[in-house]
C-alpha cells in the first residue's frame, strides 16, 4: 500500500472540471514530481490532496484512510503540508515568526524543528529576525519550504517552487529537496521547470487537461514521450 494515494480524483470550480479522475500514488520515501503545462491541472490536483479545494473522501487516502475532503487546517494535522504557489509567506512577519506558525499543524515529531531548518537553510538562522519580505526569492522560497516542514508532515507537498527564481538558485531549492527526502520526508511536487522536475524526482506523472498522460522514472522516459505527454505534440 502506498502512503498516498489518490482514487480517480476530480476537481470542479462550479461546473467548470479541472481534473478527470487521475490516480497517482506516493510510496513513503519517494520523491514524486508532476509536471505539465499552464492549466493542465497540476495546481488544482495539488490544492485538493492540501484540502483547499473540495474533493471526495475516498478519492484521497494516506496509510490507507479516506482523507478526502478534509478541511487544509485538518489536512496538515493529518500529515499533508503544502508549500503553495508563490510562496505565501505573512509579510508582517519576521522569517521565524513565519516558521513557527507552520509548528501548528503539528501532531507528531518526525525531527523538523527550527535548528534542524536552519541547518536545511543557514542563511535562514541570520535572517531569523528580519521581515520575511527584506529576503531575495530564493530565500522566501526557504521560508516557504521550512514553514510547511516545522508541521512535520509525512508528504510534504511544493507548488512550482522555481517559480521566478534564477537558474542557480533553482539547483540550490532542488538540492534542499533532495536533502528532505534523505532525510526520510516524502515529497510530491509540481513543477514547470523540466529540468529540475526530472533531477529531483524518482518517478513523474504528466498532466494534460487535467488528464494522466505519461508515468514512469526519469530514465525511462525519452524526450519525445515526454513533448508528446506534455504537449499532445507527436
Ligand atoms: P499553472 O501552472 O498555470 O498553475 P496548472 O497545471 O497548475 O497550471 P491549474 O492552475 O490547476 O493548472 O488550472 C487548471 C484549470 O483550472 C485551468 O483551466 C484554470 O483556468 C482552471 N482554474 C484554476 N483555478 C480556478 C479557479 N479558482 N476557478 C476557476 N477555474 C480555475
């Protein structure tokens, strides 16, 4: 049995559906990336499994149990935490204040602590107590990350985290995500950047129109098959 999985999972705004029943699953340990284009669907798919947009109770199921459905302040209690899209960091805030906050979805203690993020991300510990918004991109986009992991979840769930970030500084976020999975916290990414989705992931699943259209490992996978997932290009 998977630790996640999704069962024919939709997603509607209104009567509008975004997502036509996609089954993905996440072993505990792996490191699983979705990738697609703009509105494929990736996006919404990843907000449901975070609770914020409705889904069925047994289209979603971690160890087993229906979780479907459960409301985003629950979800993380549960053990699903989402680093959003764009960050979302509270500006009011100092980068500690915004870590800490991330501590209430906490239920169980799989070692994420605040010295243990800021060994993830030093720069972090010097920036404690300045405004998250005085931060360059890619050390919000640590914020974000360490945020979601001070919940201590068993699926930690990123939201196109290169999103305007330099090339470099994108090797330096993928590189944490690969320190996260060695240190034992399963991931589900969504990701335009290619490159960086294939580096980091031990499998993907390809999104179009809100549909499953190519699975497998990295090295599996040729280019061709891949434009083709992606764009419906043959
Ligand atoms: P992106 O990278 O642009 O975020 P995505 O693959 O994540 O793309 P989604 O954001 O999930 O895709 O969007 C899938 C479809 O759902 C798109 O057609 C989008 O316009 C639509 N959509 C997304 N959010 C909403 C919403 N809140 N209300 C109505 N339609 C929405």
């Amino acid at each position: 049995m998977a630790l996640l999985e999704t069962h024919e999972i939709e997603v509607f705004y209104g009567d509008f559906q975004a997502v036509f029943g996609i089954d993905v699953s996440v072993e505990e340990g792996e490191t699983v990336a979705i990738i697609g284009a703009n509105g494929a669907g990736k996006s919404s798919f990843l907000n449901a499994l975070a609770g914020i947009t409705p889904s069925k109770p047994d289209a979603i199921t971690l160890d087993g149990k229906p979780v479907g459905g459960t409301p985003a302040y629950e979800m993380v209690k549960k053990g699903i935490a989402l680093v959003p899209e764009g960050r979302k960091l509270y500006p009011s805030l100092t980068v500690e204040e915004n870590l800490l906050i991330g501590a209430d979805g906490k239920t169980v203690d799989r070692g994420w602590n605040l010295d243990e993020i800021y060994r993830l991300f030093p720069i972090l510990k010097e920036r404690a107590k300045q405004m998250s918004t005085t931060l360059s991109g890619g050390q919000q986009q640590q914020v974000s990350i360490g945020r979601a992991l001070m919940a201590n979840p068993k699926v930690l769930l990123c939201d196109e985290i290169s999103l305007g970030l330099a090339p470099t500084i994108v090797k330096d976020v993928y590189a944490a995500v690969k320190e996260i999975q060695a240190r034992g916290t399963t991931v589900l990414l969504v990701e335009q950047d290619l490159s960086a989705a294939l580096g980091a992931a031990d499998r993907v699943y390809c999104f179009m129109e809100g549909r499953v259209t190519l699975t497998g490992r990295p090295d599996e996978l040729t280019k061709d098959q891949i434009q083709h997932a992606y764009f419906g290009m043959s």
